[in-house]
C-alpha cells in the first residue's frame, strides 16, 4: 500500500491525481502532517508526501530503522513539478515509484542514487538476496575498479559494467560471487543468492513447525548451503497444509510445491522407505519430491532428532541449475511512443541481445552499458532464434526482439519452435503494424477482420489464395502484409481481385507505409481504384468489408450496433 500525505490544497489535488489513478494501491492519510506521515512511515511499504523536502527529511529522521525494512519515500513540490525519491531508492522501491508518480502527474523523476545516476543496476537490485560489503563493492565498480565476477553458475543477471569480468576464485580485490554455499565474506565481497535450492520435506500429521524448520536449518548449516538460496519447499499433495510444513515454509520466505503421489513414486530415489509409502502412498517424499524437478542431490534424506520420542520431520536438499530467461519483445511499429514499458524494461534487464540489425538501431540508446549485442540482416531469422535460445540456455538473460508484435509474422515462432523447457520464455505484445496503420485510417477494424501475409516466401501460394477466397466469401476484413515487392508484384493485384469478386469496386481500401514513422503516409483508395504501384514491402493494405465506408475522410468499419440501424432508419424516413 502506498500512504499519501498533503498539506495544502495545491497538494491535496495533485494527491487526489494519484489516488484517482491508483485507486486500489493508495490510501490517503489526513490530519497534522507529523502524525499522519507517522501512522503512514509504520503502515505502508511506501509513502508519497506532497509537502517540501525538507519537511520530509525532519519527520522521517527520528522513525529511521534500516534500508532493509523503511518503506520507500517519494516527495513531490507543490507545483507538481518534480516526484523526488527521498529514502530507499533500491529495497523500498522509491527510484521506480518516483518514475510512476511523474508518469501519473506530468512530472519529472528525480533520483540521485549512484548506481541510477550512471545507468548501472544496483547490486541490491538484480533480484537476487545480497550480501556483504554492498556499499563497497558497489563504489569499486562505480569507480571503474577491476571486480572480479566469481560465479559458481550462470544466472539470468542484468548486464553488468565492463570493469566487473568473470574471474572464478580470483584472490583479493572487490568480488562479486554468485553461490549457493555459505561464505564468511570479508570487506570487498558481495555474494549474491541464487534461488537453486529445493527442499523436500516430509512430516507426520502434527509434526512441530519448530521440528520441521529446524531440521531444515540443521541441514542447510551442515552442508554449508544459504537459506538464502532455498527456492521452495516441496512435498506430497497430502501434506500441502500440514501446519509444520506451512509454517517452515513461511518462515523462509518460500512456497511449498507438492505432487501427486503416483508422480513421487516414479521418481528414483536411494532411501526408499515402506512407512512412507504405506501413510501417502509412495515410497519416498522427501527426496522423491526435492528430485522432481530435476537436479542434484546434495543431502540424502534426512530425519529430525527429537529428546524422548520418535522423529516427525525428514528432509532432503537437491540443487537445480539456474534456468536461463528468453524475452521475446515487440517494439511495436518504429514510433518511441508506441513501445511499450513492459518492452522497455525487458530491454534493459537483458544481457544479451539478438535482433535485426536495423531493430537494433531503433533502440540501442534504450540498453544498458555491458549489453551483449548479436546483430544480423535480412534473411537470418532461424539463425538468431537459435542463438537467442542457445545464450538462454547458458543462463543468461536475454532479449529476442521483432518489430510490432514478435508472434505476428516475427521472432516468437522461430524461437519457440526452437526453444525446449530448460529455459524461461517470456512473451512481450507489442503493437501491431495493422493496428497502427489502423489507427491512421480511421478505425477499418470494427468488426471481424484477418490478417494475411502475401510473401510466398514461406507459404506456398494455394495456400494463400485459398485463405484469400475464404477472406472474401467471409465478408471479413483484411490487412495484407508484404503486399508487394520488387520480384514479387503480381500477387496484390490477384488478391483484390478475388476480393472484388464478394465486394463492390467502391470499398474502401487503405493503404499505410511506414505507420508511426517520420516519413509516414496513408491514402484512401476502392478495390476497383487502388494503384497497386503504391504499394510495397513497408506498406500494410486494410481492405473493407461491405459494410466499411468513408466517413469525413477516414475509413469506418461499424460494428452493427442495433441504436445504428435505427438511426440510420429514421435519416431514411
């Protein structure tokens, strides 16, 4: 929840701005300034204050505990001008929460954390539990420093500054170790936390959550492994809400994953056991379930050690490798407005990227310093797919980009065609050439429409002149990519053609090049009037259905409404 706090009327309605936009995410505290900001500071994760910053600074100072658990603090000035993050940029979300507000108000993000300031990913910010000497490490590598990368595994990290070099077990000097294993760290060492630890966990009806969590805490100390690094608990469906188990759960900070117990049974395990499968129904839960997924076995299984009675809780550790992260982004048709934030940010957590070469040029000032950069022309797109899943599977983090959205005629179908389940897909929409060209026109898409590519490149042309007649017996709507090339200009004229055949030769016709883009045109024409030497590869053609008229100009497709008809009835009387 994100507190608000004004004092004025001039910071009541830029308040009332925010709440209006976040109506499920704020609440508004009034009365005296120091109590509300008070009840506030101890409420919410973040705070939002439209008061001075120095006011601010005096009211926060006496309530201060630590980075780790003060909530984020934003001030904005009276004028609305400028959304300033006060306190805990990093771990209380003010630095992103800053550039939300001034989204919301018009105003300018102010955020004077170092990292931020240079365009660098805090250590604190790349998802991963931190720690050691954050402060110092973090000044090494903002000092262009040498710092040494000792990971024990790759992990999907945001790029990194080119001071910081993979050097595993290099001695001395700052370090930033990525592990798994509990470390005594010195001044210099930041370690961060890979989620790679699974913990199968088995218990009897009523087994303590002292019983549970501290056998799991023996276990991990033992072995010298972080609870840090703990992804989840895991065990049979028939525990899922066993007290002990939830409660050990909680205290990590994790979720309990469970399985059947026919899935648990098929697993190969060393310790099977008799008990187990006679009480569940499988011979092992603890380490069948910790081996599930996949992984290595760190710690066999395990039993809890009780004074005076029999054990309740066993335990097993299995460590699986970091999965590797493929973003698959649309940029949307070329306009920087058009690109999504979503976009955006998948952009610049990546490590790697791989795109056309042109693309690439659209938004490489948006990238972070460090970013790998895989570049290729026309022509190449099965070998970037496979590259983007083949640095994927490395671990790394990586952005595969396409224009407009990346599954319509783009990157997304290679890639995925290409990809298995070892790596973490995620899809990024972008706008579509069609809906931007679309937008131009008028709105041509306001009933039933298709989208239909003219390039025999990759499809044979039966196939698209069949899909082309269903098109026009179909009555629907369609936007025609690569519509017309160089060595390829006879097919546009065939298609209107069989579309002229259910359609008048008065339907509008758009024709759009370059949608969004500063050398952007759009005409309106008829099936029976367009030119189809206008046309070529940078142009989407939207044809009408028979419904669709030219309306002022711009191309209208109507939805049918009945309170239309009707009055279309009445202009008829």
């Amino acid at each position: 929840m994100i507190g608000l706090i004004s004092a004025t009327s001039a910071g009541g309605a830029a308040r009332d701005r925010v709440v209006a936009a976040w109506p499920s995410r704020t609440r508004v505290y009034e009365g005296p300034v120091r109590e509300a900001f008070e009840l506030a500071f101890s409420e919410c994760d973040q705070v939002v204050c439209f008061l001075a910053t120095g006011v601010v600074v005096r009211l926060a100072a006496p309530l201060l505990r630590g980075k780790d658990v003060d909530p984020g603090v934003v001030c904005v000035d009276e004028a609305g001008r400028f959304a300033v993050a006060l306190l805990g940029g990093h771990e209380g979300g003010a630095n992103s929460l800053a550039h939300e507000v001034a989204d919301v108000l018009g105003a300018t993000p102010v955020v004077t954390t170092a990292t931020d300031a240079v365009d660098m990913p805090g250590l604190d910010t790349l998802g991963l539990p931190v720690e050691g000497d954050v402060a110092g490490v973090s000044r090494a590598v903002l000092d262009g420093e040498p710092v040494a990368l000792d990971a024990e595994f790759t992990h999907p990290l945001p790029p990194l500054p080119s001071n910081v070099t993979p050097q595993p077990g290099r001695p001395g000097g700052p370090v930033i170790r990525v592990t798994d294993r509990a470390l005594e760290l010195g001044p210099g060492e930041v370690v961060l936390r890979p989620p790679s630890l699974t913990v199968g966990v088995g218990a009897s009806k009523g087994a303590p959550a002292d019983e549970v969590f501290g056998l799991i805490e023996d276990t991990l100390r033992d072995a010298g492994l972080s609870p840090a690094s703990v992804a989840a608990l895991a065990t049979v469906d028939a525990k899922a809400g066993e007290p002990g188990i939830v409660e050990a759960a909680a205290r990590l900070g994790v979720p309990v994953v469970t399985y059947a117990a026919d899935e648990l049974a098929s697993v190969d395990v060393p310790n099977p056991s008799d008990a187990p499968l006679a009480a569940v129904g499988t011979p092992s839960v603890a380490e069948a379930a910790a081996l599930r997924g996949g992984g290595q076995l760190l710690v066999p299984k395990r039993k809890s050690t009780p004074d005076g009675r029999a054990p309740m809780a066993t335990c097993a550790i299995v460590r699986r490798a970091p999965r590797g992260r493929l973003a698959v982004v649309g940029l949307g048709p070329g306009a920087r407005d058009l690109l999504t934030p979503r976009a955006r940010e998948e952009l610049r957590r990546a490590s790697v990227l791989v795109g056309l070469d042109q693309y690439v040029d659209q938004i490489r000032d948006l990238l972070r310093p460090g970013t790998k950069l895989v570049e290729s022309g026309l022509g190449a797109e099965e070998e970037r797919a496979r590259t983007a899943v083949a640095e994927a599977q490395k671990g790394q983090a990586v952005a595969l980009i396409g224009s407009g959205d990346a599954g319509v005629y783009a990157m997304a179908s290679p890639a995925l065609a290409e990809a298995s389940d070892d790596i973490d897909v995620i899809g990024v929409p972008g706008v579509t050439a069609a809906l931007a060209a679309a937008a131009i026109l008028g709105a041509p898409l306001g009933h039933d429409h298709v989208s239909i590519s003219l390039s025999d490149l990759h499809t044979p042309w039966e196939v698209i002149e069949r899909r082309v007649r269903a098109a026009a017996e179909a009555d629907i709507i369609v936007t025609f990519y690569n519509p017309r090339s160089r060595g390829r200009d006879w097919q546009l004229p065939k298609a209107l053609s069989i579309l002229a055949e259910h359609r008048e030769p008065t339907t509008p016709v758009g024709v759009v090049r370059n949608a969004s883009r500063p050398d952007e045109s759009a005409r309106l024409s008829t099936i029976g009037g367009l030119d189809p030497a206008v046309v070529d590869m940078m142009t989407v053609v939207t044809v009408g259905n028979t419904a669709t008229r030219e309306i002022a100009g711009r191309m209208v497709t109507p939805r049918g409404y009945r309170w239309q008809q009707a009055d279309e009835s009445e202009v008829g009387k």
